[in-house]
C-alpha cells in the first residue's frame, strides 16, 4: 500500500489537528471542563461538538448523506490519531468508544428504517449507546459462545432474561445494542445469538450498578444490567436471526482498529509532554534532552510508535479492501496497546514527580492506558489468535499482499 495520505484527507487531518490544539486541548487544564467520573462535561462536550460540525471535521465514518465525512478506514486512522492528542478530542468530534463501533455497526447491516430511529440521533449527537454483550462467569466475553442470557420468541416480540457486566456507556446510554441467545442448544456456536435494539425507557431491565474502577471513565462508565421480562418487538431485531455471532464480529474488528488508532494519538501526546520537558530541565549540568539514557528511552517510545502506525494502517488498507484483516488488526491491537502503557509510563517517569501528579495529563493517561490491554479483548486472547493462525498458515502467515 502507499502510505501518502490523498490530499483531501491530509487537508482534513490538518484541520483536526488545528482543532484540538486550539478548541479542545485548553479545556483539559481546567478542572471545570470535567465531570464526576474525569471525562469532559456532556454539555461542554455538546458545544465543542457544534464547533467541529461548524469546521467541518464531525463524524468522519459516518456517511455524508448523514453528516459524516464518510472516510474509508485509512482516513479514519489519520483523524482519530489526530482526535486524541487530547483526551477530550474523539469525543467532541463524535468517533469515540462504544459510539463510534455501534454507529459503524447500524450504518452497515441496520434496515433503513432502523437507521432513522436508532442510528442518525447518534450522529446528530442526541443519545449515547451502548453494546451489551459482555457478561458474568459462567456467561460469555471474549467467548461469545458462551452467552448465556437469553431472548425466547413470544408471537411478535421477544422477552430478554439475563445479566450483562461490564457494559460500556450504560449510565447514560439511551439506545442499546443487545446481544442474547436464541438459540437453546449449547452445542450450537455459529448460530445461537441474534441482535436486539431497545430503548433506555422500556420496563424489564435496570443497571444494578455503576461499577467502580481505576479510570478514568468514559461517558456512563462500565455497568452490570440485569434483564427481568424485557420485551422486544421483533421489528427491533437487528439482521437475522442466528446472525448475532456475525454482528459483533462485524463491529468488534474495525472497533478494535479505532481504539488503537486512538491510542496512538495518546502515546505521540505523552512523548510530546516527555520532550517538552526534558529539553527544558536541568540536573548536574545539562539538559535531561541531552543525557544518553533519556534519548534510548525517547527513541525506543518513538520507535514503537510508528511500529504501531504501520500497523494500523495495514490493517485500515486491508479493511478498505474488503478483507476481514483479523490477524492484522489483533496484531495492531496488542502492539498499540503495550505502547500506550509504555508511552505513559516513560513519560511519567522523564517528567518525575510532576508526571506522577495532576499537573499534566500523564497519570490520567497512564490510569486509562491499563484498560487497553483487556478491552475488545485481552493480549492472551489475540496472541492466541495470531497463533492460531500460524499454526495454519505456517510461512504464509507472512505472505506478502493481503
């Protein structure tokens, strides 16, 4: 693939730049411009989200017939790169997590009614969502097949019973992408789950709790929802039945892709806080920019960094050809992951005890960076993956092309 950026998309990416440093990054040092869980303000993120429709930069996967840009995945890995040099900035330009994977996940396989109701008051920034997937042992997570809440067929509708964890966004989500069985027989693995769009406001479920973490959190935080009776129109299923194993793969891969193409942006922020830094201070007579042990670190972080760059853009490149690019896209995901800590935690340690403070954004990026090795799937689980693929692909597994 050529990795030149066209020169349209190079134009936009300039104007995200242009945007956080501006609009975006000076609110982080105010301790008003966050809420009680250390994300930014829902209202103040609604007010930055009309400055970036006004410059033009608002939901870059979304389709322009829907007021998005409607980037192919190699664009999108420029912007959200961009986006999240400030840890306010894929929110404000709505392509932040779950949002960003259900909007891509409706806008591909929902009906066209279905995106009215349930997709464009994402877009237009009127609800937040959330995918309930993921649930207490012996329930399903990075095993989908082992799901164990269930949605049985009443005539028209379907009633939901169960308990989910762990579910992203769920305080203040207002629509829901749910995924159940439908199927009783436990050996059946490929065809047993479906999908399910439902509202906050309908009787038959509840959050039991917000579950605390080390955060910082996102929008509506993590949460354990239990299912009693919810009933679910069929006309809310979402594709096929037997079809939910295949939606979550659909939205999962490329969701796992924008979170690296996010963590990227965080990691080239740490560095940059880093090098700022040490070509200011001095200790025993000479800048720490200048001592050999502070440039190994700095040139391995930025070495890892742009490892982790092309990385994700072979992988976008795949995606926009078609391919389901999953060992790449679990390579890009595991390597991302290990370097945002590793940006964080080098950063820190460079700026001393003010990295450690709240002094600078490091501790807020190091406290959010431990969650990229466990989410859309741990490590193991995608070295696991990749091994899988050895074993079948033995020299193959690095084959030129895609």
């Amino acid at each position: 693939m050529n990795f030149t950026l066209s020169p349209e998309i190079d134009s936009l990416r300039g104007k995200v730049r242009a945007f956080i440093a501006e609009e975006i990054e000076p609110l982080e040092s105010d301790p008003a411009s966050y809420d009680d869980y250390e994300n930014i303000r829902l209202d103040l993120r609604d007010r930055m989200r009309a400055k970036a429709r006004a410059a033009g930069i608002y939901a870059p996967q979304m389709p322009v017939e829907r007021g998005g840009l409607g980037l192919p995945m190699v664009g999108q890995a420029a912007l959200y790169e961009e986006a999240n040099r400030s840890i306010f900035g894929p929110s404000c330009i709505n392509c932040a997590a779950p949002d960003d994977g259900n909007m891509r996940l409706l806008s591909m396989v929902a009906r066209e009614d279905q995106k009215d109701t349930w997709l464009q008051p994402i877009i237009d920034g009127a609800v937040n969502t959330s995918f309930v997937m993921t649930e207490p042992h012996p329930g399903g997570g990075s095993d989908p097949g082992m799901i164990q809440t269930t949605a049985l067929r009443e005539g028209d509708k379907w009633v939901i019973r169960g308990r989910k964890w762990f579910i992203s966004a769920a305080d203040v989500a207002k629509h829901f992408i749910l995924i159940a069985r439908t199927d009783p027989d436990p050996d059946e693995k490929r065809r047993h789950l479906t999908a399910f769009l439902f509202h906050r406001d309908q009787p038959g479920w509840k959050i039991l709790r917000r579950i605390e973490n080390m955060g910082p959190d996102e929008h509506g935080g993590v949460c354990e929802l239990e299912f009693d009776g919810l009933e679910i129109p069929d006309e809310n299923r979402l594709m096929e039945i037997g079809d939910g194993l295949k939606a979550t793969q659909i939205r999962l891969g490329p969701a796992r892709l924008t979170h690296c193409m996010r963590w990227l942006g965080l990691s080239k922020r740490c560095m940059e806080i880093a090098a700022e830094y040490t070509a200011r201070r001095e200790g025993f007579g000479m800048r720490l920019a200048d001592r050999e042990s502070v440039q190994l670190k700095m040139g391995e972080l930025a070495r890892d960094i742009q490892i982790g760059r092309l990385l994700v853009m072979h992988a976008a490149w795949m995606l926009d050809q078609g391919d389901f690019a999953r060992k790449e896209v679990s390579m890009a995901k595991v390597h991302v992951a290990d370097t945002l800590h590793k940006a964080a935690d080098v950063a820190i340690q460079l700026n001393g005890a003010r990295g450690y403070s709240k002094d600078t954004i490091l501790e807020w990026i190091y406290r959010y960076a431990r969650c990229a090795r466990l989410v859309d799937g741990a490590s193991e689980v995608h070295n696991m993956v990749l091994a899988r693929f050895y074993g079948k692909e033995g020299q193959d597994f690095w084959r030129w092309g895609g």
